[in-house]
C-alpha cells in the first residue's frame, strides 16, 4: 500500500471515498507519525483517540452509503489557539495551562462536520506573538530541516510553527493556522508548503484566543494550492457569534481553480524590492515573475508608498490590541492562579502575569499598554491608525491596476534557532512583506517557489483584493504548476 502519511487533503479524501482504503487506516498511519517525532515538539497534546472516532465515523457513513464530507477522513493538526471541548487549549502559555474549554471554536467546529479528525493540538509562539516558534511555554518547535552547510536546529517561522513542522514533516496532511502579521504565510515559507490568510472575516474568530481582534485571522496550512482551498471551503462562513464575521456565500474556490492568467495583470511593487532582502529571495521573485507571464499575465509596474511605514504601524497597532485582549487573564475566573502569602487582589493579579506571560508576551503588553496611555494615545495609536488607513488606499489603487499583487514571502530563508532571539527588532523585520496585507486585511498566500543554495525553501507570495481568494489560489496554482516543487526534509527525528 502507499505510505497514507505522503497524501495530501484531496488524496486522502477521495481514497477513503473509492475504499481504496479506510478512515481508519489513514488515522492509524498519522497518529503513528506523530507519536514518532516527539523531536520536532510540534505537539503540545497528542489526540489520537479523537482521529480514530472521527474516521471510524466516516468508514461507517461509507458504509451505510451516506454522503461524506469534503473532509471525510483527513486527520489535521488543530493549532493551539482554537478552543477544542474537552482537550487542553492553552495558547503556548504557561497562564492557560491546563485550561479545558467547555465549547468548541466554530471554525474547528466546521472542520469536524465536514469529516476531518484531530491529530492534537499543535505548539505556536506564546499567544501567536513570534515569529521563530521560540516563544512558547512548551519549548521550541524545531523545522524538520537541515541547511546543507550546517546541522543545527532551524526556526519553522512562527506564529504557526507546529502546524507548518507537522505538514511539511508528512505527520500531518494539513492543519489549521492563524495569521495576525504573517503567521501563516511566513512558517509556509520556512518549510515548503502553502498556506493562505483569507480575507478578514471570512473565518469567524470566535473560540480563537485572541491576540489582535482587528487583525486576527484563522486560515489552512497545506501542501499544495488545491488541498488550501478544500480546507479554507470548510473552515469559512459567516458565524453570527463573531460581529466581523462576513455574511457571504462561502465560494467554490475548489472547482473554480484554473492556473490560466491569461487577460490578468500581476502587479510588482516597487516598495518590495528593499536593502537587505537575501540576494537568492530577489531571484526567486524575478523568478516567479516570469512564471506568471508564462501563465499568460501581463506584469505592471506598481507602487504601494507607504509601505515601509506599515511594520511600525503593525508594532503599535497590534500589540495595543493585545494590551486590551490579555488583560482578561488575571487569576480570577479560569487559567493559572499565583496567590502569594498574605497576598491583595492586585498582588495576585502581578504575580499571576508575572508567572504565567512569557517575555516576548510582556513585552508586547508593556507597548500596547504605553500606547494606549492617556499622554500618547494620540501621537502613537491614532497616528498608526491613520497609516493602516493610507495602506489600505494603496493597495485599493493598485487594484485599479491588477487582479493580484506578487512578492516575496519572507526577506529570508528560514534561520537558525536562536539567532534572532536577542534582538526583537531583528526578529520583527520578519515581517516586513506579510504585515502590509495584514493591516488591510486582505487575502495572502504564501506558495513554495524552490530550494536555496543552502537547500531550505523559500516561498512567493500573492496577495488579492478583499474577497480575491479565487485570484489568489489560481495565481498561487500557476505558480505551483511550473515551481514543480516536491522537495520534502530528509528524516532525521
């Protein structure tokens, strides 16, 4: 038989719906994968018991005839951040574990309809704030690969870092993730798969533990243009438990993909082309470009002017957000408690944030709270919501101009773990080219374009106008058609 753990959402569906195998067999397959690379720590809790009731249930409705789900028998990886009834949600904070929601998120929720089971609940940067995956209370996940010239540990991007390890190392076929600056788009990059951040609000937020309200959105992480669409299918809809949750059809991006461009128009930003990117990123880029033209787009010059002031934008914005969305965890109702001896409420409050936030996390608090603060609420937080403003015009005019926009994903190939670590500003440059899109919620995928000369991936992306899922995936599909990428990490773990 095929070895089940190097099909991808489509192949397994449709496996299971021939009988060219089971549900169960697929679960069995993946579960065993996980449980035998304990090294990556992409898991913070393993569920096998939960993949195997849910094909166990899908060979069943088989059996009896029934119509299955378009994700009838798939196993994903569940991103820390989702709240799953009964099954540890913890965020990658030591202030949220051993949390047990009592519900389940609605996007989660959807997933289980539609057939999929769950492999566990993969490791994340503490709250999705990183972008390395070195933040979480659980340990580091640690990218199933190797750079050529040197054997040590690599960064699988973050926020999503387990999810993106887990589907680049075959342990899982897919799995959810949730991008605020790029956290879905940069750990694609990183590892060689594709994932999209849909258009803000077509999955609903609610059940996600929240970072950045305004900017928070969950979206599928894959191995191949089509698998994304078949999984963002079923993961989005409008929820009226989420107020910004759009009360739009979800589309059939599935049957509607076609890698034709031909009559498109592709623009490339000026503004991208910034001091410091990697030299084989820029490459890679001019590369893609000249995919796109033999998909049959023509390529236009475009500008988006204020560009560079979007990461400092993003680094007000989102961290003031957070500022005012952790302050919910305080010792009281649920989570960690720290009650010193002889201790008041506001003692218990400090030692419990001070036990229970990790650096990284303090950090972004300490700044959302100093710009929200009565003498510098105006000249940070306003002043930043001006600039959001100005990006979103940007890419508005450039969509007068094109149907998608093409860039890099990430300034560089994946690094080290570690090197970053002392250096926030460093880390934040990350970034650079995911946040803009971010801010104007807009819909972005990364795809992978190819190896380096160091033999690590690096990824194109292609962002949309709002409710361009459907250019997106179908640029993404062109791109992937003629990247003919399948290079997969070597097992080491």
């Amino acid at each position: 038989m095929t070895d089940l753990t190097q099909l991808g959402v489509k192949a397994i569906r449709d496996g299971v719906a021939a009988g060219d195998f089971t549900a169960k067999e697929v679960a069995e397959a993946f579960n065993a994968a996980v449980a035998g690379a304990a090294q990556l720590n992409a898991f913070i809790v393993a569920t096998p018991d939960h993949a195997l009731a849910a094909a166990e249930a899908v060979d069943a409705a088989r059996g009896a005839g029934d119509d299955l789900g378009p994700m009838a028998g798939v196993p994903i990886g569940m991103k820390d951040l989702f709240a799953t009834k009964g099954v540890q949600t913890t965020a990658a904070s030591h202030i949220l574990e051993g949390f047990e929601p009592q519900y389940e998120s609605t996007v989660s929720q959807k997933l289980w309809d539609a057939g999929a089971g769950m492999l566990g609940k993969l490791n994340l940067d503490q709250f999705a704030m990183g972008s390395s995956n070195e933040t979480s209370y659980f340990g580091n996940v640690i990218s199933p690969w190797k750079s050529k010239d040197s054997n040590a540990a690599l960064a699988p991007g973050g926020s999503s870092g387990g999810s993106s390890a887990a589907v680049s190392a075959r342990i899982a076929p897919a799995a959810t993730g949730t991008d605020t600056g790029g956290s879905i788009r940069q750990p694609a990059a990183f590892t060689g798969i594709c994932g999209i951040k849909p258009t803000y609000g077509r999955c609903s937020r609610w059940g996600i533990v929240a970072f950045a309200s305004s900017l928070d959105q969950a979206g599928p992480m894959a191995r191949s243009v089509e698998d994304c669409a078949i999984m963002l299918e079923a993961m989005a809809g409008f929820d009226p438990k989420d107020s910004t949750s759009l009360d739009l059809p979800v589309p059939n991006w599935t049957a509607s993909l076609d890698a034709d461009l031909r009559g498109k128009k592709v623009g490339i930003p000026r503004e991208y082309r910034m001091e410091g990117t990697d030299e084989e990123i820029l490459k890679s880029w001019d590369q893609g470009i000249a995919w796109l033209k033999d998909a049959g787009a023509e390529v236009v010059d475009i500008s988006l002017p204020h560009t560079k002031y979007a990461l400092p934008a993003y680094y007000i914005v989102a961290p003031a957000e957070a500022s005012s969305n952790l302050a919910r965890y305080d010792g009281v109702r649920y989570g960690l408690r720290d009650l010193p001896d002889g201790a008041g409420l506001q003692d218990m409050y400090a030692a419990t944030r001070a036990a229970g936030f990790g650096d990284e996390v303090k950090r972004r608090i300490l700044i959302g709270t100093y710009v929200l603060s009565a003498g510098f609420y105006d000249a940070y937080y306003t002043q930043a919501m001006k600039v959001r403003t100005l990006i979103r015009q940007d890419f508005d005019n450039a969509f007068g101009e094109c149907e998608v926009i093409l860039a890099p994903t990430t300034p560089t190939a994946s690094f080290p773990l570690g090197d970053k670590l002392d250096d926030p500003l460093a880390m934040y440059l990350n970034d650079v080219f995911s946040v803009p899109a971010s801010l104007a919620g807009l819909p972005a995928m990364s795809v992978p374009a190819g190896l380096n000369s160091a033999g690590l991936p690096l990824g194109l992306q292609i962002v949309g106008p709002a409710f361009g899922e459907q250019a997106v995936l179908n640029a993404g599909l062109a791109i992937e058609q003629r990247a003919g990428f399948t290079a997969q990490p070597e097992k080491w773990w």
